[in-house]
C-alpha cells in the first residue's frame, strides 16, 4: 500500500466521521424536540385531567339531592279553578337525580283563613283549606316530561262530617285524585301541556240512569307562552281547555268540553337589599264559570 493508498483512506474516514458525528447531532436535536415536545403534551394532558377531577369534585359537592320550597298566595288556582278563596302557604320538599332527570316529591297547602263548606247535616260551618300532595316528574330531554300527581286535597271532610281516608282513592268521597301528565317545549318559551285524571278520579264520574257511576277521565290541555321578557320581569299568557270522551261532563266543566283557563302572568324580581324576591301576578278567567281573579304568589324560598 502506497502513501497515496494510505492518505486517500485517511481522507474517507474523516469524511464518515464528519457525516456520522452530522447523523448523530441531527438524531440528538430530533430527540431533544420530540422530548420537549412530548414533555409539553404530557403537561397538556395531565392539566386536562386535573381539571376534570377538579370539575367532578365540585360538582359532587354542589350536589344537593334534597330540596325545599315555600310560596305565600292570596289565593290558590289551579286549572281555571279556585281551590281556596283566602291566603294559604304552600310548602314541598323534593328529590332530584344529580342528572336532574328525575324528581319525587310532596307538596303541601294550608290557609289562615277558613272557607264555608255545607255538612251532611244542611249546616254551614267554616273549614280551613288542608291539602297534600305527592308528586313525581320524569324529563326524557331538555324539551320533554312525564309526571304523576297524587292530589289530596281533604278541606272539610272532617268538618261534614265524613271520615277521612287519606290513603283511600274512593270516587265518592270527593277529595283524592290521580292525573298523569305530559308536557313539550315546542319552543324555549311555549309549553304545551296534557293531563289526563286517571280512572275518573274522586269526583270526576256520571250518574247514569240506573244510578251507576260512570268515569269520566277527563282531559286538560293548555298552551303557555312567554311573551316578553327583559333582565326583571317577564310576561307570559296561557289558555287551557277540559273535555271527556266517555261522560257528558268532566271534573272542571259541567259539559263534555269547554275553555275555563284563560290569562296571564306577569313575573317579577323585586330587590330587597341584596336579595331578590320572585313575585307572580296572575289575572284567571274561567269563561264557563264565568269567574276572574287576580292571584298573587310570592316565593318565599
């Protein structure tokens, strides 16, 4: 091997050294930016995860299953009716699902002052308006629900002279009914609701000619829309109607269908120092009845 030989592979090497020290510093930087890198998307993912926990523990603790109610009424309507002519309290506590679909709950009213009712004997005598119910509500989604209520309202059925059967869904005694509803969101602000009184109800049947009790299961339906709406207030109206399919009355009308809820709501927040108080107005016109009201419902809390 000549001297040429010998400084030509000495050439050679030092190039292969050149390109694999080259290899080996480009290698570095890639591992150094991918490393930087997947450090970088690590941190991404683990302040991810950490927020979730974060956003799951204060949900849990915001979480209260159990809650309460109460309102202070100068009178208490319901379906174009006038339960109870003077002021009453209506309290309830409810259970609701932490995906706030379900709910289960009891609501109750009872008045300060009382109303005339007529006793098994002709007497008129004074009796205060007493009710409890029980309540349960399903929500398929943001615009659909079904819900049960077990009505009871037993004003004066000791003051007749009746015996009260709180648990007892007898049609004659004139005070414990069922209905199962439904409502839709046909928009955010219209509500279409349909119940229905379930087997004819307490109250709700015919006498026929041979003196049998025919049950009416009567219908309700009523439309309710928002109409205005600014930061306080708002004003909704509202129309609902009653019939039956199998009787020639139903347990709000003395035919088998008629208009008897017809009005509007005006709500409000009325500021109290630092707190605000939710206050309905609502104007109630029974055309069948013939009857209007004006209701006042402040929510205590």
């Amino acid at each position: 091997m000549n001297v040429s030989t010998i400084t030509l592979l000495d050439h050679n090497s030092i190039i292969r050294r050149n390109k694999n020290k080259n290899v080996f510093l480009l290698a570095l930087g890639l591992l150094l930016f991918l490393g930087i890198n997947s450090v970088s998307a690590q941190e991404e993912i683990v302040e991810e995860v950490v927020e979730e926990v974060v956003e799951e523990v204060v949900e849990e603790n915001d979480y209260e299953p159990f809650s309460i109610g109460a309102h202070l009424k100068n009178m208490h309507t319901w379906h174009g009716f006038v339960v109870h002519q003077g002021a009453v309290i209506a309290t309830n506590i409810e259970y609701n699902s932490k995906n706030e679909k379900f709910t289960f709950g009891f609501w109750g009213g009872a008045s300060f002052a009382g109303a005339d009712i007529v006793t098994n004997t002709g007497e008129t005598v004074s009796a205060l308006y007493k009710e409890f119910s029980i309540y349960t509500k399903y929500r398929f989604s943001d615009t659909f629900f079904i819900e049960a209520v077990s009505h009871n309202n037993y004003t004066g059925v000791e003051e007749r002279g009746d015996k009260l059967h709180y648990w007892s869904y007898d049609k004659t005694q004139g005070y414990n009914f069922v209905d199962l509803n439904f409502g839709y969101n046909i928009t955010p602000n219209t509500l279409l609701y349909f119940a229905t009184i379930i087997n004819g109800g307490s109250g709700d049947y015919q006498i026929e000619a041979d003196g049998a009790l025919e049950e009416s299961w009567t219908h309700y339906f009523e439309v309710s829309s928002k109409v205005w709406e600014n930061k306080n207030a708002s004003l909704s109206l509202f129309a609902g109607g009653a019939w039956s399919f199998i009787t020639d009355k139903t347990f709000y009308t003395e035919g088998a269908g008629n208009i008897i809820n017809v009005g509007a709501t005006f709500s409000k927040a009325i500021a109290i120092k630092n707190y605000k108080l939710p206050v309905d107005v609502t104007v109630m016109w029974n055309p069948e009845k013939e009857k209007t009201v004006l209701q006042l419902d402040i929510t205590l809390f």
